[in-house]
C-alpha cells in the first residue's frame, strides 16, 4: 500500500514540474586554470610588497633629512655655537634648502690612499690648513664619471672624512666659495662609500665674514650641477 502511495506522490511531482516549466539542474565542467595564473599572481604580490617597502624607505628617509636640517636651524639660533650674530639671530627663520632627492645620495667606489701626504689648503684667510688626502671617491653623475679627493684634518681630533667641493651651482643657487661634505671614514678594506649631498651644507664664512674657511682645491671642483643640500644663504 505504502509503496504504490509512494509511486503515486513521484509520479505527480513529475507532471507538475513539467507544467511548471522546471528543468532539471545544469551541470557544469570543472573549470582549468592555467597555473601560470598563480605564478603571475605571486609575482605581482612580490613587486608591490617591495615597492611599498621603497615608498616607506624615500618617505623615512626625507623624513631623516628634514629631522637633521631642524636640528641644525634650531643650533643656529642659540647663542652658543651659533656662526650668526645677534642681529641675524633675531630675525632668523631657517636656512634654505634643496628639497631631499635620493638621487643625490650616491654610492662612491673608495680608494684609500697607502702615503696619506699633506695638503696645504688655501683659505678665505690669509693662512693655509693643512689636511692629510686620505681616499678618493669616485661616482657616477647624469651618466658621467667623476671624482672628489677625500681629507682628514692633519692636526686635533677628526672622526670623520671632510670633502670640499665646488659645483656649477656656485655663485648662483648655493654660496659662491664652494660647500663641504662629510662622509664616515671607511674600514681599511673597504671599497665603496655613501655620498650623500643632501647633506651638503656651507661653511661658516657663507654666514658671517669674520670667519676663515678652506676654499675646495681645484681637484674637487665639478664641472656639474649639484642641486642638493644647502642654498646661498640670504639675510
């Protein structure tokens, strides 16, 4: 009895769905997917995850660069240290800059120099100073080869190299009597050191005459711009 119900109620299912208009289910083939897809798809996560690291790596570093500039007007303006007199104190807002470009933050090949001669340098004065020529750096610039003679103070403590140069912005943009650099002295087996021309900066006697200042030896002035660093500074 049951079973002859049973058929019964399947065979009127049957019918109606057909009144109704139902059809049965589709089916659907198992989609491909090429694994060149996924290998893609990774590469493309790799790109971005080191791209944004660089981004956050130029953004920390201007950051760094702006920090040290604040830190420097912030000494300008005491009174101890300070190159500027009272008078230029008072009306003292911040010394003017080239915006950070990590362009100009170069990687040098280091060549240290085995006899460490003297160098008598000319000043703003009348009296040379004397440096020890300790290394050479040469990079690359704009596709072009050149290089800066590295110094170390011959006399009293020095803990890092000093560089003076000279550049087509001189007299123009930046102070006319050339800037200086300073750079970490390498480990004697070095070979290679950071120039970084953000951080060129002027020497006193852009800021106050009564200051004598080595001027950069001919072996140090570039024939190109380095639009980096500290500008001529205007009162």
């Amino acid at each position: 009895m049951l079973t002859s119900v049973s058929s019964w109620l399947l065979s009127c299912l049957k019918v109606q769905s057909v009144k109704q208009g139902f059809a049965p289910a589709p089916t659907f083939a198992p989609v491909k997917i090429n694994p060149k897809f996924f290998i893609g798809l990774g590469l493309l996560l790799i790109v971005g995850y080191f791209l944004q690291d660089l981004v956050l790596s130029d953004s920390q570093y201007i950051i760094g660069v702006k920090k040290k500039r604040q830190e420097k007007d912030d000494s300008f303006r005491r009174v101890s240290g300070s190159p500027l007199s009272q008078a230029q104190r008072d009306t003292f807002k911040a010394l003017p800059y080239y915006e950070p470009d990590r362009a100009y933050r170069l990687d040098a090949q280091y060549q240290g120099l085995t006899k460490r001669d003297t160098a008598r340098m000319a000043t703003t004065g009348a009296q040379p100073e004397t440096y020890l020529r300790w290394g050479q750096a040469t990079f690359i610039l704009n596709k072009q080869e050149y290089k800066l003679t590295l110094y170390r103070r011959a006399f009293g403590p020095d803990t890092t190299l000093f560089i003076p140069f000279a550049d087509r912005t001189n007299g123009l943009v930046t102070y006319g009597g050339g800037r200086y650099l300073d750079a970490a002295v390498p480990a004697p087996d070095d070979t290679e050191i950071t120039l970084d021309f953000n951080h060129a900066y002027n020497p006193y006697c852009a800021y106050n005459n009564s200051f004598v200042c080595p001027l950069p030896p001919t072996e140090n002035r570039l024939n190109v711009e380095i639009p980096a660093g500290e500008k001529a500074f205007h009162e």
